[in-house]
C-alpha cells in the first residue's frame, strides 16, 4: 500500500479566492484521515482535487509513486462517494453497482459475484432489483458505497456522506463506515463538518480552518490537548468552554467578574508566559458544582440560567460576568437563589494566547 502525500498544495479560484492554501500533508497506508471544519475551509476543494474534479494551483498530491493531479480522473484508482448519492435514477440497483465494471469490459460471471459479494456485505441483498426513487435514505447511502467497494480502488473518498439522513441513520451508517474501513482498511479520505462524525470515524484527524492546516493528531489528541482556541471550540458537543482574562499576578480578572484566584501551579504558568491577558478554557465536564478542594481548581461564582435534561446527563448554562458557560453533569436546580458555586477541575484547565489563539506552553 502507498502513502497519500499532498506537498505544499493551494488551490485558488477566479477573484483572488483561495480555498486551500499551503496543505501538507503525509497520510501513512492504510489510514481513515477525516478532513474537518468548518464549512468554506477548503476540505471538499481538496478531496475534488485528489478525485480530478479540481486541478490544484500549486503544489502536487502523490500515491506512492504515482502523481494523482497531473493523471485523467479515471486514471487514479480512487472512488468518491458523494453527499448526494449521485446514483443513476434509471437503473436498478445491481445495474448501479455493476456500472463501473461493465464500463471496464469485466466478465459478466465476476461482475455477479462481485455484485453479490458486496451485497451481502452492506445488507442490500433484497434491493437489486429496486431503482434508487423507491429506496430510503440510508438505502441510497448503501448503494453509493457499494458502487465504490466494488471498484476495489486504492483510495476511498468521502464526501459529507451522511449529511441527508436524520439522526438515527448518520448515526446507524457511521457504524457501518467505521466496520467497513476496519475490514477492507483502505486508505480513506473522509470530509464533514460534523465533529461527532470525526471523532468517531476518524483514526487520524486534521482540522482546517480558511484553508490551512490548525492541528492534525487522533481524535483524542486534538479534543484534550487542542493546539489553539478554535480547535478547542470547534471539537466537542458542547463546545469547549472559552473565558478571556487579564493576568494579574497569581488572579485572573475575568470581565465583569473581578479577580479570581488560580491555584499556585497554574499561577507560575501564568507569570512565566509573559503575557497580560489570556484565554482560560475548559470542557463542560470538567466545570464541577461546589467549592473546589484545597488547591483542587478555579472557583467561580456563578449565576444560574437554564438547564436542559437530556435524560442521561444534565447541560447547566451559567454566567460569569460576561460569560456564559456550560456544565456537563448532574443538575443542580435545587438552588433556589439564582446562583451557585461552580469550580473548574484542574486538570482541565487549557491556557491559550489572547492574541494569536495559540497553546501557551503546559
């Protein structure tokens, strides 16, 4: 198996609009690379141009050996399954799969048991005979994967595939992805903006805002140790909690709040930054009810807002001067005041520059 590589590559359009600009990127085979941010960050544009619907402006994007850019589409063994299915409306389901292969003259016998085969691997066994109007949602997801599993190609690339089923399937057919890479484990490129989708799919993660690269690590890498404030507040549901703070000796002064004393280890850390402001943040579920232990985190007087039962955890919305935070947890409606005394667990405590939003040093 090949290494997918991309060097230096930037893809700008008519008026000046750059989609990606200076991607690098070396995806070690057999990997599931999932391509993630926010929409217009340039991750569909950089799929379209391993697929030879986009021409890169710079740079190159290699498989092995083998230049993917300056070769035809159907030269570059790659199968792309597209948000929209993009199935043909007039031909049956077997007649969707087998396409490719009759188009490369293969023998009728190995398009059956092809044809078969994959099938009975994505349970659609029963619908070879339907066209893609009498199928579902999550069926037509199935057939466009099929058509690609059948090609055997050396990369799979994905689209947003699951952006048009309902709860329920994206998440039925996020198990069916994830099972099917583990048993062919084929290079895959995996593109969304649904960061549950990343995390779940994803073996290797890279993050993109406006184009470039932010932070590229596993799915656990980057949600507990982000390399800057977006990432931090873009992986998690809900979003990591983000406080902007003026330094002020061993206190953090948190706008319309006053000082709050930091425990001594996270105090020095502050000292030795050199900085006058920074951006304290922390996961709903490191923001606990109750004062902290001694030197156990930061304690924060809290006014309480809402609180939403999700039936197997509880999301508190709290404001700390102009701040509005979350907590992961269980309720704590039984204060009867309107405030409460919330503390944020050391260890889950993320310092980042107020300036460039990057990790100050641990």
């Amino acid at each position: 198996m090949n290494n997918l590589v991309f060097n230096n590559v930037s893809k700008e359009f008519p008026g000046g609009v750059k989609a990606v600009d200076a991607f690098s990127l070396d995806v070690p085979a057999p990997r599931m690379v999932v391509l993630v941010g926010p929409s217009g960050c340039g991750k569909t544009t950089l799929l379209r141009m391993i697929a030879g619907l986009e021409t890169p402006t710079t740079g190159s994007i290699h498989l092995g050996e083998k230049r993917l850019d300056s070769l035809e589409p159907r030269h570059r063994d790659v199968a792309m399954v597209f948000q929209s299915y993009a199935l043909y409306p007039h031909m049956s389901v077997r007649d969707n799969l087998s396409f490719g292969l009759r188009l490369r003259k293969t023998p009728r016998d190995v398009i059956a048991a092809k044809v078969q085969k994959v099938a009975e691997t994505l349970e659609i066994g029963e619908l070879l005979r339907r066209k893609p109007g009498e199928l579902s949602g999550g069926q037509r997801q199935r057939v466009a994967l099929g058509r690609a599993i059948i090609r055997e190609p050396s990369v799979f690339l994905f689209d947003e595939p699951l952006s048009n089923l309902d709860a329920r399937l994206r998440a039925e057919m996020r198990t069916t992805i994830k099972r099917l890479y583990d048993r062919l484990r084929v290079t895959s490129v995996y593109v969304t903006h649904d960061q549950v989708e990343a995390m779940t799919i994803g073996e290797m993660l890279v993050v993109m805002h406006g184009g470039r690269i932010l932070q590229v690590g596993t799915p656990d890498e980057c949600y507990q140790r982000p390399a800057n404030s977006f990432v931090a507040s873009f992986l998690g549901s809900p979003a990591m909690n983000l406080m902007t703070c003026a330094i002020d000796g061993g206190h953090l002064v948190i706008d319309g709040a006053g000082r709050v004393p930091v425990p001594e280890r996270l105090a020095s850390r502050l000292q030795r930054s050199g900085h006058d402001r920074a951006v304290v943040g922390f996961r709903p579920e490191h923001l606990r009810s109750g004062p902290p232990p001694d030197g156990g985190g930061i304690e924060l007087n809290c006014e309480l807002v809402l609180e939403e039962a999700l039936g197997h955890e509880t999301l508190t919305h709290v404001r700390v001067g102009e701040h509005e935070l979350t907590m992961r947890g269980q309720p704590i409606s039984g204060n009867t005041e309107g405030s409460v005394t919330l503390y944020i667990e050391n260890n889950g405590i993320h310092l980042f520059d107020a300036g460039s939003g990057d990790r100050m040093e641990d």
